[in-house]
C-alpha cells in the first residue's frame, strides 16, 4: 500500500491530479487495477490518504524546524521557505485539481489553517524577542503568506520567493530585518 501512496503522490505532483488515472497508478505500481480498488474505493480515496500523508509530512518537518530554530524569526522563516519548496515541488494545477475532491480540498484547508496558527505563534514570540513590531496584524500575515504560498508557479518562483521575503521584511524590527538577512544569506549556503 505505501508503494500505491509513493507512486500516486509521484505522480500527481509531477503531472497534475487530473491527468493520473487509477489505471496509471495500477500499471505503475505493478498491480493490476482490482488491486488498486480493493485497497481504494475511488480517485478520492487514494488523493485523501495521499493528502494525509503530505500533511503529516509537512506537520513533522515544521516540528523539526521548530526544534532546530534558535528565534521565532528563525522558526517563521525556514518554515515558509519549506512550504515554498513543497509547493514548487507540485505541478502547476495541483491545488486547483485538488479543489474538485472535497475532502482532500477540506484536508489541505485545514493543514493551510494549522499552517497559519503556527506562523502566528511564531509572530507572536517574535515580538517578545525584539524581531517582529508590535504592532502588526498578525492574524493577516500568516494568510498573506499562505495566499502567496499557494499561487507558486514554477515560472515565477523567484518573483514569488521575493514577494514572501518582503512581507517578512515589512514586519520586522531592524534587529529582525538584521536577522532576516542573514538567516536568507545563511539559506543560500545551505
């Protein structure tokens, strides 16, 4: 079943949701497709299991970063830049494919809530740590960034990339606009 979940995730990313049969997964797979039917009931099916694995993923990545970060700034940072990457990852209509599968819609939807609840707590923090203003709205930065996040497409990442960074810039301190530029000088030698 995990090699159904890698394969169909490889797939959907690489080619779109819309454009991978079940009949494409089966024969990649190496199964037949009463095999694939019998593990999942519907297209549907195997996009939510695959969607739950992406978000547990993607949960576990932002838990590591936030181990790892030394600075809330640090921590909103590297997670943003995760997510960019992921979502550079996927092909171009991926989440408008998606959007046709309401539950898996609703799963994503919800990991972009949680997403956002982290930013948030991570503003927060931030300001107690000198490198965020006070007085932002951080309810709205996190969806700024999500939006921003979520219309990547692979021809404008580095216009996009930009667009995120300066929306981290414009609600920083100038110690956080400091730390800013050296946490993207230190990406770069990563």
């Amino acid at each position: 079943m995990e090699k159904i979940i890698r394969i169909a995730k490889l797939l959907y990313n690489q080619y779109g949701i819309h454009k991978i049969s079940m009949g494409r997964i089966a024969k990649e797979s190496d199964i037949s497709e009463d095999v694939l039917y019998s593990k999942f009931n519907n297209k549907e099916h195997l996009i939510v299991t695959c969607m739950k694995k992406e978000a547990a993923s993607l949960r576990s990545s932002v838990e590591y970063i936030q181990e790892q970060s030394k600075s809330a700034l640090e921590a909103v940072f590297f997670t943003c830049i995760n997510q960019f990457y992921y979502n550079c990852s996927l092909y171009p209509s991926f989440f408008q494919d998606l959007s046709s599968f309401t539950e898996a819609d609703n799963l994503w939807r919800n990991y972009q809530t949680e997403f956002r609840k982290t930013c948030t707590g991570y503003f927060m923090k931030g300001i107690t740590e000198g490198d965020f203003l006070p007085d932002q709205n951080y309810e709205l930065t996190p969806i700024v960034l999500t939006e921003q996040l979520s219309t990547i497409n692979m021809q404008k990442t580095v216009h996009q990339k930009t667009k995120i960074l300066a929306t981290m810039h414009n609600v920083c301190t100038r110690k956080g606009k400091t730390h800013l530029i050296q946490l993207i000088e230190k990406k770069k030698t990563i």
